[in-house]
C-alpha cells in the first residue's frame, strides 16, 4: 500500500503522483472491471478517478489510506457509469447455467442493485466486496465503528439479496 510520507519514498509532489498512478492504475482497473465488467469502461471509470485524485493530490496525497481513497472514488465512477447503462438495459436475468452473455447480464444487474443502495451501504459492499478490505480498515476509512460497518453491510446483503431475487442465488454461487 502506497502511504503518505515525508518525501524520502519519492511519493509526494509531481513525481509523487506519477509514481502513485503507476500503482493505483491497475488497482483501480480491476474495482471497476468488477463492476462494469468491460475492459474499456473499466480504464475509463479509472483514469476519471485518478484524473479526480490528481486534482486534489496536495490532500490526498497526504491521506494515510490514499489507495483506499482513490479505489472508492473508483467505484464510486464505476457504479455511476453503470447507472447510465443500466437505463436501456433489461433489469432483470433468467438463468440457470450461466453463459457468457447471462454473466454480463448479471454483473449489470448487480450494478444497478447496487446504485440503488444508500450511498452508506454502497461505499462498504464496494469495499469490503469489490476491493477485498477487512471490516476494520474500512471502518477507519469510512470514520465509523466496526459494527456501523457490520450492520451496513448486512442491511447492504438484505436489500441485494431483495433486489435480485433468484439472480442472488446465481451471484452467491459464483463467489
């Protein structure tokens, strides 16, 4: 994880950034891939968190969770992105085996359930799901205790599981 320092790590400044964007680059990629599911979305979704993140690099830069910032903000674009897609796209999939194509109709669905979380619960199934943190990092991230976070994300799980209907079933077993 790439932390803020006192300079002697060559991560502040100009050169700071250029060298937290070789790291953050692919790591934001990956969160939105997971959302979006296309590549190019996907870079899209994270050069615009990036492009946010260099905007305000003399404050984020100096964040002791900046690669947890930037990935936030990354899924934060990635959902977004998803919610305009999703607007003339079917809302719903029927699929026993899944192919392909029911994958992709999957991973749509799951992102509009998701946009239609609180912005709360979004922030901590993104995290705790998408970006693999632990409860406890993302309770410091988020300033909130560790049982706010437990009790978002199973409010978070509950209206997914609602949302979804059996397309759940088909999500969970994929995991």
């Amino acid at each position: 994880m790439v932390r803020a320092s006192d300079g002697a790590d060559g991560f502040d400044g100009a050169d700071g950034f250029d060298g937290a964007f070789r790291h953050l680059m692919p790591l934001a990629v990956q969160v939105a891939y997971r959302v979006l599911g296309d590549v190019t979305a996907a870079e899209d979704a994270a050069i615009e968190a990036l492009a946010r993140a260099a905007v305000r690099w003399r404050r984020v830069g100096a964040l002791p969770y900046r690669d947890a910032w930037v990935l936030r903000v990354t899924a934060n674009v990635a959902v977004d992105m998803a919610r305009r897609r999703q607007r003339c796209l079917p809302s719903s999939i029927e699929a026993v085996q899944p192919s392909h194509e029911d994958m992709v109709l999957l991973q749509m669905a799951l992102a509009s359930a998701l946009a239609r979380l609180s912005r709360r619960q979004r922030e901590v199934v993104t995290l705790r799901y998408l970006v693999g943190m632990t409860e406890g990092d993302i309770a410091r991230l988020l300033h909130v205790s560790t049982g706010s976070v437990k009790r978002h994300t199973g409010r978070a799980l509950g209206h997914l599981r609602d949302q979804l209907g059996t397309e759940w079933e088909v999500a969970h077993e994929l995991r």
